[in-house]
C-alpha cells in the first residue's frame, strides 16, 4: 500500500494508481506477465492472419488492451 501524499490533492491519483497495480496483479499476477501478454499481442499484429494465432489467445491479448484502456480511462477522472 502506498504511504499517503503530504499533498491532500494527491490521495486520489495514488488511490487510482493502487487500483489499477491491484487490477493488475489479480488479473495477471504481475505487471511482468501483463507485459508478456502485450508483447505477444504486439506480435499478432503484425502476423495476423487465419490460423496463426488462436482464437482464445487474441481474445486474452484484446481483454488486457481493454482492461489497460478502462484502467487509464478511470485514472485519469479526477
């Protein structure tokens, strides 16, 4: 857990960023495996085609872009 910010307009940028590091590893167990998977995900894009990947693999690297996409949307209302 994240000490609290002498600066009171602070706490809510920390609470989000413990959010987002919480979703993180309970999803992906850490940041490193999150990485993996973009990565991997990186990689379909550029060799996307019928029969490269499987199905359930490009549907795992597009629920962690979405899953990246609504925790930095959510981060940034303040």
């Amino acid at each position: 857990m994240y000490p609290l910010p002498k600066n009171p307009f602070l706490a809510p940028i920390m609470e989000k960023a413990e959010i987002l590091v919480n979703w993180i590893e309970d999803t992906y167990g850490t940041p490193e495996e999150l990485a993996k998977i973009l990565d991997y995900g990186i990689e379909m894009l550029f060799y996307l085609e019928e029969g490269s990947f499987e199905q359930k693999e490009v549907q795992n690297v597009v629920a962690a872009l979405r899953g990246i996409v609504v925790g930095l949307r959510e981060q940034n209302k303040f």
